[in-house]
C-alpha cells in the first residue's frame, strides 16, 4: 500500500473528498490509507465506501485524535479514465 491521503486537520467533507479523488486513480483492488482528526470522517468514510462501492478494510483509532482508515479501491467504482462525469458540467 503506497497511497497515502493525510487529511489530518480537515474538517467534514473534505477528508471524504480527497479520499475519492485519490481512490479514481487506483485500479481496482488498491488500498488507500486515509488519515484524517476529524471525528465525522469515522461516519462518513464507511458510508462513503458502502456508496461508492469500496470496501474499507480496516479502520482504528492512533495517538493525537487520528482515525486511520484503509480503503480498497472496488471493482464497479468508476475510475477518472472512464470519462463518466455528472451531467452539466
């Protein structure tokens, strides 16, 4: 696992965002770590993840308020080379 997303001091829905930025340049079957300090992202990851079609792998509380977070990247997720994008922009 080489990816690492540190949104420590991030607040609501930023520790989220990031993470699904990153997670659209993973292939499949990747592993993202996701730090964040925000006590919300412990909600809002595993919903995110349960959406989006992720699956988070493992989730504990460190020293200094961090949540650590490991995302897989799932299979039906649409990745940034797919093109898909929402309608208007």
């Amino acid at each position: 696992m080489s990816v690492l997303v540190d949104a420590r001091g991030l607040l609501c829905p930023l520790p989220v965002l990031r993470l699904r930025k990153v997670l659209l340049t993973q292939p499949a079957g990747a592993r993202v770590r996701l730090l964040a300090t925000d006590a919300m992202a412990a909600v809002d990851v595993p919903h995110f993840c349960g959406k989006a079609g992720h699956r988070l792998a493992g989730q504990r509380e460190m020293e200094g308020g961090v949540i650590e977070f490991i995302v897989e990247r799932g299979l039906s997720a649409p990745s940034a080379a797919s093109g898909l994008t929402p309608e208007g922009i």
